[in-house]
C-alpha cells in the first residue's frame, strides 16, 4: 500500500523536476531507480518522494532532490570519471553519482553516519563506492586527482586542497557562502592553473566543518 504511494509520488517529482529544467536522461532514470526512502529516517518515509530536504542523523539533512539533480547535471559525469564526494551523510547523494561514473570516493566526518550509509550501499549492491571517515576539506591525496569533485557542505571559502587535487580540465561543484547568509552553487573548471568560476543556484547548505566526530 504505502510502497503504491511512494511510487506514485516518484512519478510527479520525477515530472517536477523535468519542468525545472533537469532533462538529462541518464540523471533522471538513476533519481527512478533508486529508492530514497532507504536513506531516510523510518518516520519520515513517507515523504521521500517530496521536493524537499529532510533530516537525517547526527543534525544533518539529505539534500533536496533538484539540488541532487541540479548538483548531477553540472558536474557534467561520464561513466569514465573517478569523482570524489565530500559530505557522504545519508548516502544518497553518493549513489546517484556512483550510478552514473566509474568510480565513486566519499568522505564523511560523522562517522554514525558513515557506518549506515554503507550499510545501505551493501543493501543496494552498490559495489564502486569506497568511504573514509575524516575531514574532507583535506581531500583524500592517495586517491588524487579527481575528475570531478562534488562538495555537498558550505563553506565561505574553497578549500584548496580540493582545488589542488582536481584532475586539469576537471570540474568541482561546490556550495559557498557564510551560514545564515547568501550561499550559492559554484562550478568550478580547471584549465591548467587558473580555476574559471560560476555562479549557479542560490541554496541553502549545512556548514562545512573541520575535524571528525566519533558519536551523533
Ligand atoms: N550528500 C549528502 C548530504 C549530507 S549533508 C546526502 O546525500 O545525504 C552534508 C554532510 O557533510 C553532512 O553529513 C556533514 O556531516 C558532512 N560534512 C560537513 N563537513 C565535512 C567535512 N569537512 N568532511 C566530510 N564531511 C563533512
């Protein structure tokens, strides 16, 4: 019954977000073939399918389905890419991405967080995601360079570690800004050593935050 419903909702967000201007194929048939509700906290299933971000543990929030989209569809993905994702919370996010590239490094300084996001990823035989506890803004050097980058974290500025570690000619999506104040989605394109920005979208992101936390 409740199953009939989510998947009936799935259909009009899926028609929301085309609406929006999301219109890669690819990107849309992954957001279908993936069942948000897993990454969600039991209690708020219902809602997976709404256009919205929803709390999940340790004070953190799995982001809005068309930040989701929006965030896919500027990183510009193919299924060559080796992509690293700062800010793992839920999961979601990450398997999207891990759908769509080779493979697929996520880093998450929650580490309750962490230990269910994998849980969820072996549920869902997702087999190219590999997950570090620890401070993201710092990258993940051994792993480097990246040919896309995506940061799913606010921070006032860049971290440029990131920057260092992304491939030339790769590509960083990023939401920047104070907490509390304007904050938008920036893309960033590597050409050698000078790093060309864009502004996208206005949002509204948990904050990028140093050092690890063991318990939520
Ligand atoms: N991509 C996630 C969104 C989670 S919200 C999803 O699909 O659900 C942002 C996440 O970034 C939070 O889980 C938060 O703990 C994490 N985060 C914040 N600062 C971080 C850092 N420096 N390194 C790694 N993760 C960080």
């Amino acid at each position: 019954m409740i199953k009939l419903r989510l998947a009936d909702k799935k259909v009009r967000l899926l028609a929301e977000l085309r609406s929006e201007g999301i219109d890669d194929e690819a990107i849309l048939d992954t957001l279908e073939s993936i069942p948000r509700e897993e990454f969600i906290p039991k209690a708020l299933r219902g809602q997976a399918y709404e256009n919205a971000a929803l709390p999940i543990n340790s004070e953190q929030t799995i982001s809005q389905p068309y930040i989701v989209a929006f965030m896919t569809q500027a990183l510009r993905i193919t299924k060559k890419h080796k992509i690293l994702e700062v800010g793992t919370g839920s999961g979601y996010q990450a398997t999207v991405l891990a759908h769509l590239c080779r493979r697929l490094f996520t880093i998450e300084r929650h580490l309750p967080l962490l230990n269910s996001a994998e849980k969820i990823f072996k549920k869902l035989n997702i087999f190219n995601i590999t997950t570090l506890f620890g401070n993201g803004m710092k990258g993940w050097p051994e792993q480097a360079p990246f040919d896309r980058i995506m940061v799913t974290a606010a921070s006032e500025e860049i971290p440029a570690k990131l920057l260092e570690q992304l491939k030339d000619g790769g590509i960083m999506v990023i939401p920047v800004g104070a907490q509390g104040k304007s904050q938008y989605i920036i893309r960033i394109t590597r050409d050698g050593d000078d790093y060309n920005q864009e502004n996208l979208l206005p949002v509204k992101f948990v904050p990028l935050l140093p050092g690890i936390v063991h318990e939520s």
